[in-house]
C-alpha cells in the first residue's frame, strides 16, 4: 500500500506548490479541489519562499566565489609571516639578533618552532604580533629582517584581513538567508499538507488508482513500502 509523505527539501516544497497551483490554474473553478484562501495562501507563500530560495542560493554563490580569492591571500600571507619568523629565528641563531629580543615577537626565547598558524584566527594573532614586535625592534635600533622584510609581510598581512572582513561578511548574509528560508519552511509545510489533505479528500471516493493518479496531479508524492523478506525456518 503506497504511503504519502510530505517534502523534505526545498527544492520539493518549492515543486509541490508550484504543481498544485498550476494544476489548478488549469480546471474550472468548481473542480478545484480545495478552498480559494487556501490556493491564495500557496500562491503567496510560494512566491516568497521562491524568492527566499533564489536570494540564498545568490548569497551562496557570491561566498563562494569570494572565498576562492580569500583563500589565496590566506595562503600568502600564511607563508610570508611563517617565513620572517623562520627567518627571525635563523638570524638569532646566527646571533645577529638578541636573544631576548624574541619577546616582542610574542615568541618563546626557547625554541625556534613556528607558532600555529593553521587557522585564520591564529593568523591574524600572530601577522599582528610579529608586524608590531618587528617594529618595536627597528625603534630601539635593531637591524631590519630581509628576505621578507616586514614591509612586504605587512602589505600582504593587511590584504589578508580585509580579505578576512569581505569573507565574514558574506558569511554573515549568507547566515541571514538561511535562517529566513528556515523560518518559512514550517509555514510552507503547514499549507502543503492543507493542500495534499484536500485534494485526497476530494479524490477519495475514486478507485485506488485513479485516486492515486489524480492526487498525483496536483504533485501528491506516494512511496511504496518495501516488503521485508521473511524467513522461514
């Protein structure tokens, strides 16, 4: 016995209205089988939920988009201040640089590991961090790092976080959309359900397959139940 169930994606919801509304446009009035505020109650909700639909998917796109050019200033500004701490490192070692002088970097005198940088937060701590401390160094007269030099780290550093700003912004947007297509998808169901419970009651004196075939229609969706296998010892 084929079972109904209601549409669980957008996609399907936005189809069920589409096709009871359309379906309907194309029989007399008197043949419709459910009531007019509630054929006038989809066609708003499917406008708006259409709308809502198309707004996000654009939003979706516009971040990913502008996601595959922030990754690129993510990945040069990752190896632009891993290189000047590398090469800070290399220049203690050297002695050609204090020691001590590693604490204006933020960085540990004891090792000459890198510091994480594997995400974007920890980038900005430590782009922030090394650009200050390497100032802070030039003030009191220490000799300038190369190969990087800091100018250099700084301008892809700055590109970086207002890459970082653009990219959480459309972030945002895009959260913004998703939770108003959430919000409506409670009332699309309402009115799917008012609308597929109207149209089998008005088919429900058919035949078994022509019941079916008529709901099918106006977009009912039937599923037939799996037979379990039984067996027998």
């Amino acid at each position: 016995m084929p079972y109904r169930r209601l549409p669980n994606t957008n996609k399907a919801r936005l189809r069920a209205l589409q096709t009871a509304i359309e379906k309907s446009r194309s029989l007399p009035f008197n043949a419709i089988p459910f009531s007019v505020n509630i054929l006038s109650e989809a066609e708003r909700l499917c406008r708006e939920f259409e709308s809502s639909m198309l707004h996000y998917n654009q939003c979706l796109s516009n971040q990913a988009r502008s996601n595959k050019k922030h990754q690129e200033n993510v990945k040069r500004a990752r190896l632009y201040v891993s290189h000047f701490i590398q090469v800070l490192n290399l220049a203690v070692i050297r002695e050609e640089v204090k020691t001590s002088a590693k604490n204006l970097y933020g960085l540990e005198e004891s090792t000459h590991t890198l510091p994480d940088l594997s995400t974007e937060n920890s980038l900005i701590e430590w782009g922030n961090k090394i650009i200050e401390g390497e100032e802070k160094r030039l003030l009191d007269g220490g000799t300038p790092i190369y190969n990087p030099t800091i100018a250099k780290v700084k301008v892809l550093f700055d590109i970086f976080e207002e890459s970082h700003q653009v990219q959480k912004n459309f972030q945002r947007i895009t959260q913004k959309s998703s939770n108003r297509l959430i919000e409506q998808i409670p009332k699309v169901d309402a009115v799917i359900l008012q609308l597929w419970d109207a149209i089998e009651d008005k088919y429900k004196n058919l035949d078994k397959e022509e019941r079916l075939e008529a709901c099918r229609r106006f977009g009912v969706v039937y599923y037939y139940r799996k037979k379990k296998n039984v067996n027998v010892d």
